[in-house]
C-alpha cells in the first residue's frame, strides 16, 4: 500500500508581506522593511542574543532599555503578549 505524500503547506501570504518597524522597533530590528516572519525572527534573534528569555520560566521575556519601548514599556511580558506587542509598533 503506498502512502500518499504530505501536501506543502502553503505560506500565509499576510506574514510575507513586507511591514516597516516604527522608530521604537527599528532601534531593535532596523529601519528596512522586512515580512512578519522575519519580523519576529529578528525580535528573537535579539531577546537570544542578549540573553533576555527568563530563565526560570522560558516563556517571558525579560525587558531591556530597547525593548521595555516596544512592550508598552512593561519589564517582562510572555512571549504571546510580545507578538501582540510586537505588531502595534509596525505600518
């Protein structure tokens, strides 16, 4: 019996439409304007980076002079409020 081949998985075309960060955002990720995906890999690259997921409970991130802007300027936030954050500082 053969097995049927996965179907791709078709990208969501809303996350590779380009999205310009504000000025609060561009001081963490740039000023270019990049897809959401890349977006938010480059949040994460940041927050890895600089060492800034908690280390007793991985899902919050812990706010630096950078980010504490663009988290509405709260010092720790769980990862699915930064994304909600996130998307309020772009065009």
């Amino acid at each position: 019996m053969p097995t049927a081949a996965k179907p791709k998985r078709k990208a969501n075309p809303a996350l590779l439409k380009p999205v310009q960060p504000d000025a609060v955002l561009a001081a963490v990720v740039g000023s270019t304007p990049v897809s959401r995906g890349e977006l938010t890999k480059k949040v994460w690259d940041y927050i890895k980076k600089h060492g800034l997921q908690d280390a007793k409970n991985k899902r919050n991130i812990n706010a630096d002079a950078l980010l504490k802007p663009v988290f509405g300027g709260k010092s720790q936030v769980t990862m699915f409020e930064m994304t909600k954050l996130v998307s309020t500082h772009v065009k």
